[in-house]
C-alpha cells in the first residue's frame, strides 16, 4: 500500500499534538526555553540537508525566481490567512496562535529529505522504514510544538498527507519514465533547497529573523523545471 507510510505519519502527528495539549499549561519560561531548543535543532537540521547541494546556481535562481513569485502572490500572508480562518472558527482563549503553530509545523514535516525519499520508497518499492522513522520523529516534534505553539500544529496533517500522498501515488509510476541516476540527482539538490528553508524557520524560531519563508516555496516547483529542463538541454 503506497500511503501506509503517509497515514500512519499522520496519526502520529495526531498522537503528539494530543500528548502536547495536555502538558500545554506550564510556565511560559520554559516554554520560551522550549522553543529556543527547537529552533537550534531545526537550524541543525537544516544545515545538514543544505550542504548537500551540488549545484549552487541553479539552486540561487530557483530561490531567486521561486521568492519573486512568492512574494508577487503574497503566498505567505495567504498561508496566514488561511490559518486565520481557521483559527476563527475552532479557536479557544488560552491554546495559543493557531496560524503560528499551523504554518511552522507544515514547513517543518512536509520539507525535508525524509518526506521525499519516505513517499518515493513507499511508491517504488512500497518500503515504508523512512516513514515509519519520520513518523515518530514528527509525533515527537509536534508534541513539543504543541507546547509551545498550541493546538494550530494538528492542522499540519492535512498538507503533510497531501504532500507525501502525491508523491508517494506519483512515484507508482515514475520508475517506468525516470532513469533512477536523474532521480537521485533530483533528490539531493531538492534536499538542498529544502534544507534552506528549514534553516530559515529554525532562525525564524530563535528571532533571529523574520523572513517569510511561505513566499520562497514555489522555489521548489521552479527548481523543478529547472533541473529537468537543464537535464534536456544537457542530453
């Protein structure tokens, strides 16, 4: 089953927000501490999977072209407008800002190595170890999410199947049109663009910066025809 590895990261992002809710009432200086913690650890995350880029332009203009387009659609402040929504309607006083927590968990699970090597290894080869491994990862981090940004983090459910869904359903069939040496060189540098933006969020966290980091993902789909288009060019 392609999505076994997709649901069952899910349900555990479920589970952790759940665990996180219930220990949610402790005192804000050491969830301020918390959250500082978590901002290191996604900055390190970040670094290890940005190093890996091979190919330095062409990520530069993925992110050059990708933030333009981001930043003309106003991408991140419709995220947030998003979260706004919803937030009005299942809101409660005292369970934190549900845009915060909604949008820095999706960014967290859904960018990343593992999301992307996990849903093709479950479409290819219908192994789900990655998965499984960034399922508890992710339970983990949303419960300590939780703690920090409030129950906004459950939400990140909803892009985080979609995301790993389409690729894992996409990648039944990539194996028949996609030689496995492009697919791995595709891997490594969308790991690398991914990897940037994890450590944007991570800086974000710490207040470091305030970048919007919503208007730099349409960096990824550029990267993407930009790659395949450069591999065509490059035959």
């Amino acid at each position: 089953m392609a999505l076994l590895g997709t649901l069952v990261n899910g349900l555990c992002i479920i589970i952790g927000t759940m665990i996180g809710l219930i220990f949610s009432n402790i005192p804000e200086r050491i969830k301020n501490t918390a959250l500082q913690g978590i901002g290191l650890v996604v900055a390190l995350i970040g670094i290890q999977m940005a190093i890996q880029a091979d190919n330095i332009i062409l990520i530069l203009l993925s992110l050059l072209f990708g933030s333009i387009i981001g930043a003309g659609i106003h991408l991140e402040d419709k995220l947030n407008v998003i979260g706004h929504k919803l937030e009005k309607k299942v809101s409660k006083k005292g369970n934190g800002n549900l845009t915060e927590g909604f949008v820095t968990a999706s960014l967290i699970f859904v960018i990343g190595a593992m999301a992307i090597v996990g849903a093709l290894d479950g479409g290819l080869r219908g192994d789900h170890e990655v998965l499984f491994t960034k399922s508890f990862l992710d339970g983990f981090m949303a419960m300590v999410l939780t703690t920090t940004l409030g129950y906004g983090v459950i939400f990140s459910v909803i892009p985080v199947i979609l995301y790993q869904g389409s690729i894992a359903l996409l990648a039944v069939q990539i194996n028949k049109w996609l030689p496995q040496h492009v697919l791995d060189g595709f891997i490594n540098e969308v790991t690398a663009i991914g990897g940037l933006l994890i450590l944007a969020i991570g800086l974000n966290i710490l207040n470091i910066t305030k970048i919007k980091i919503g208007d730099f993902l349409p960096a990824i789909f550029v990267f993407i025809i930009f790659y395949f288009s450069y591999g065509f060019i490059a035959l």
